[in-house]
C-alpha cells in the first residue's frame, strides 16, 4: 500500500511538471490552434514599465501563453463545453436546426439584413459601377460583378430561430439585385443560379463543416464564367472539365468552421467529392478577381483553375493583397490601380453574401481617384469616349454638391466669406468648394497625398 501511494506521488509529480518540460524542450509537437490569434512579444522589462505596473501584467499573459500543452488544453475544454452543453467557443460557427451544419454568423446575419448598408449608398454604388463599366467598355475591358452563393441563402431552413426575429424586411443582396436592375447593370448572380437549382446537383454545393462553397460547385461557377467571357472575346477559350471524382477526405476550406472551433474529437458530415481536372486547348483571356475568400476555393494551388484558364489570373484579395506575389510588390498600395485595371480584358468584382456590405472593396474609390487624378490634366481636345463619360458623371456630381452647399446655410455662407477673401466670384467659389468636396468623396479611406 505504501508503494502505491509513493507510485502515486511520483505520478502526480510528473503530471505537474510536465507542462513546463514541455514549454522548455517541446517534446510533443502541438497542433496550432486555427482561427485569429496574435501572439503577445516576449516583454522587456525596464524601470518605467515596472514603475507603471505593466510589466507585470504583460509578463504574466506572455508567460500563460507559453504554458506547456496550452493548445490541447484548451481543445480539450472546448470540446467539453461542445460535447456537455452544446456551446461553441468560437466566433463565428453556428449550428443548424439539422444538427450537424454549420452555418458561419456573418452569412446568416447578411442574410437577415443586419449589415445592411441602406438603399441609397447600394443605389449610388451601382451608378458609379454602371459608369466605371461604360468607361471600360470604351477600352475594350468587361467589368463584371460576381455574387457567389451564400450559405445562408443556400440553407435559410437551418438558421436558427433567434435570428430571425432580428431580420429587417430587405438584404443587401436584394437591393443589389434591384439597383442592378434598375440600371442595367450586368452582372452574374451565382447565388440565385445554386439556391434556385438546390436539389439539382450531382454533388455537394457546400460541407457541413465550411463556409465556403466545394470545389465542385466553385468549378461550375468558373465554368459559366468562362463561357459568358466566350460571348465577348468572340474567341474560343481554354475550358476546364472534370476526369474523375475522389473521396479522400475533406481539402482546402472543406472543413474550415469545424478548425475554427478547436476541439478533439472529429464531428459527422456529408460526403464531399473531390474533382480532377483537365484542360481544353485555347484562348486565355487577362483577367483580375477582385475577391474575397470565396475566390481562394478555385485560386488554392491545388486547384488553380484561373490559372490555367487565364493569363496572369491575377487575384487581389479584398483588394489589398497581390496574388501572384510580384516580388517586392505584394500589396495593392504600391501599383499604379488605373494602369492596372486598365490592362485586363476582364475585371471581376466578387463577393459572396457574408462580404457584400464591404464590397466592391474600395475599388470604386481607387479607379475614380486615379482617373481623375490624370483626367484633370487633359485639355477637352485629348478627351476620349471614357473621358467624355467621366465628364458627365463628373459635372454632375459636383453640380449636385453645389446644390448641397446653398441649401445650407452656414456651407454657403462659408463659401461666401472665402469668395471675398479671395477676390473671386461666388460661382467660382462654389464650383472649387464643390470640386474639392467631389475629389475627397472619390478618394480612397485612409489615402494619403
């Protein structure tokens, strides 16, 4: 009995000094926990930090994050909590009323208009991307929004109760769907094309365990894509088809809610089949995606079907980060934007439901801005047919901003007050105050000159 007790204690011993052996020697190669995290810097400790009490604090959070088995630990609390309770510890996964999909929040939210940006700033973004699609048509270029389908949409019948009542009566994509409309926008929406055809599909739109759509349903997507960009090249283009299927398990983004939830044991889902690819002979057009996460799905090296169905296949993410890297270049900041765009063939500005209150990313902003920038330059002679519509657009933007400024009170009277300051007419006034007023609405947040 003695030498069980001793054995016990010798157990009890190891098990507590086995975290900090493994925060020093790393023994055990610990599976990184998925999701956003930021890992605190080793702190420095100097008098001021000490005189101020922080250094204690930050010493101490860097040292709890160095905890030996951390990372288990807390998967194995996570699933303690999912498997007693049903709790998940992460942001953002949300289990269906089937029980066994997940839906990630910010589709279900923009599916119950909670993001919703309103109906005037959706209607003003479709006429500034009606005029960048006319301007860009005079050179030759297709400037294409692409909505994808969103889970949500896909599966209304599985988000939960609770957040339905806080829904509003419309959705950024609806108004979308009437704006483009209204101005005859062209565009492809992939998210009625899916939601209508649901029970039509050979295979899988979507994994019980992701956010994104499957390979398979991403490659129809890029498909009809491919086919519209025939209508307007007037040229017979490489085409992607699919050889065979596997069921080798779950790749890429196929299981991304359930990594993002960091738990042990795996969860039940549908069967996904996992396309292989060839390729037809022919035309590769240049083209840009402008995209958000959903574009990942078709760009991810083992897939990388714009690039093999485009020249360059460029992919700018969230229009901020540069796909292929072009070393040194790998943010959108350092290209010259209006040579860029105006290099393509084809511009796709896509988004899928959970992004669409952020969408087109800045990009109307950054090609407005950069065409003015060189327009006001030009005499009316060197105009061309964009340069004509800008014009337009121009001039009547500002006339409506001057509208704006003498029906207020203290704007006008500002704007009075500068114009005898200055010597100069009060119509001279209000078309610079107006001007100016016109360049900082077009230029992008955050920009710099």
């Amino acid at each position: 009995m003695e030498r069980l007790k001793k054995i016990g204690f010798a157990l009890f011993l190891v098990l507590l000094l086995l975290p900090m052996l493994q925060a020093v020697f790393h023994f055990v190669d610990e599976k990184p926990l998925d999701g956003a995290f930021v890992e605190t810097p080793k702190p420095v400790i100097t008098l001021k930090t000490l005189f101020h009490e922080t250094a204690q604090d930050s010493l101490m959070t860097w040292c709890t994050e160095q905890s030996g088995f951390r990372k288990t630990m807390i998967r194995l609390n996570n699933q303690l909590l999912y498997s007693a309770f049903g709790k998940i510890s992460a942001i953002g996964p949300v289990k269906g009323n089937n029980g066994k999909t997940f839906i990630e929040e910010s589709y279900i939210i923009s599916y119950t208009g909670e993001t919703y940006i309103g109906e005037e700033q959706i209607v003003n973004k479709t006429r500034q991307i009606k005029l960048i699609q006319e301007m860009l048509r005079t050179k030759g270029i297709t400037l294409l929004p692409v909505f994808t389908v969103g889970k949500a949409s896909y599966y209304p019948e599985l988000i939960p109760e609770k957040y339905l009542h806080r829904g509003r009566e419309t959705n950024n994509y609806q108004q979308y769907q009437k704006a483009f409309q209204d101005q005859s926008v062209d565009w492809i929406d992939f998210n009625r094309y899916f939601c209508e055809r649901k029970d039509q599909f050979d295979h899988p739109v979507y994994c019980d365990l992701s956010a994104h759509w499957t390979v398979y349903a991403a490659s129809l997507a890029l498909d009809s894509l491919v086919r519209y960009m025939e209508t307007k090249s007037q040229q017979t283009q490489v085409h992607s088809y699919i050889e065979s299927f596997d069921n080798d398990g779950l790749m890429n983004q196929d299981d991304d809610l359930y990594r993002m939830m960091n738990i042990l044991l795996p969860l039940p889902h549908n069967t996904i089949d996992n396309p292989h690819f060839n390729f037809t002979e022919g035309y590769r057009p240049r083209v840009l995606a402008i995209a958000d996460s959903y574009w990942w799905t078709v760009w991810a090296w083992n897939v990388a079907l714009p690039q093999h169905l485009f020249t360059d296949g460029g992919f700018w993410f969230y229009n901020k980060t540069v796909y292929p890297e072009r070393d040194p270049v790998q943010q959108v900041d350092a290209l010259d934007y209006k040579k860029e765009i105006e290099n393509q063939e084809f511009v796709l500005l896509v988004c899928t439901e959970a992004t669409n209150h952020l969408w087109p990313y800045g990009f109307i902003e950054r090609y407005l801005s950069g065409y003015d920038n060189e327009f006001r330059w030009k005499t009316e002679a060197d105009y061309d047919e964009a340069d004509r519509l800008y014009l337009d657009y121009r001039n009547s933007e500002i006339q409506r901003i001057i509208d704006n400024i003498k029906a207020s009170p203290e704007w006008i009277e500002s704007v009075e007050k500068q114009a005898e300051e200055k010597g100069i007419s009060l119509e001279q006034s209000l078309w610079d105050n107006a001007d100016y007023t016109y360049r900082m609405n077009i230029e992008p947040k955050g920009f710099v000159r």
